[in-house]
C-alpha cells in the first residue's frame, strides 16, 4: 500500500485493489476510482462540482 500526493489530493494505492481511495489534504472525501487510470476524470467532476456550487 502506498499514499500518493498530486496537488492538493492523496491517492491510496493498494496492490490488493484495484479501485483507488482519493481525498483532499485537509481530508475531505473526494471518491473512489475504478483503476488509477481514472482518478483524472474523478478528479475533473470533483472540481466542476465544487466550482459550480453543486455537491
């Protein structure tokens, strides 16, 4: 298992799973994505949704 840092987010990366966990640094849950090749778009509609207001 490792934490990963991009920004303000932190990625789990678990060699058991294949989703990953992913929250801001003041640990804010942001979501889960189903492969680390889609923590990107996680990521985009986190940030458009608190951009627009919306949760």
């Amino acid at each position: 298992m490792s934490i990963e840092r991009n920004g303000p987010y932190l990625y789990v990366f678990d060699a058991d799973h294949t989703t990953v966990p992913v929250w801001t640094e003041t640990g804010t849950w942001v979501g889960t994505a189903e492969d680390p090749a889609a923590t990107a778009q996680l990521l985009s509609d986190y940030e458009r949704r608190h951009s627009t207001g919306s949760s």
